[in-house]
C-alpha cells in the first residue's frame, strides 16, 4: 500500500501534462473524441445494466415476500 501510495503522490501537474501530451502523439487530435464517446456509451450501458438488474432483483424479493404472507 505505501509503494502505491508513494506513486500516486508524485503525479503532478507537469507529470499530467506530460501523459496527455502523450496521448495526443499516440491518438491524434481527430481519434479521441471517438474513443471518449466509446467510453461514454459504454459508461451509459452499464449504468443501464446494473439499474436493470436491481429492478429484477426487487421485483424477484417482492414476489417471495407476497408468496409468504399468503
């Protein structure tokens, strides 16, 4: 946990600077957009997902509920 902790307190705003400017070399101006909506959609899904699974998850609770009352 300190060898984490010591790395993550060595980034910087230069050290950021440094890692986008990276990014850009690597990607390019016109690609990131894209990969930022990919990211976004697949954020958007799985959000969707996980509310979904919830809802049937109560649904499944509230049927067994009702089945022992009766």
């Amino acid at each position: 946990m300190n060898a984490l902790h010591f790395f993550l307190g060595m980034v910087g705003p230069w050290q950021v600077i440094i890692i986008v400017a990276i990014i850009l070399l690597l990607f390019g101006g016109k690609k990131i957009p894209e990969l930022m909506r990919g990211l976004g959609s697949g954020i958007k899904e799985f959000k969707d997902a996980t509310k979904e699974d919830n809802a049937q998850q109560v649904t499944k609770k509230d049927t067994k509920d009702e089945s022992k009352t009766e």
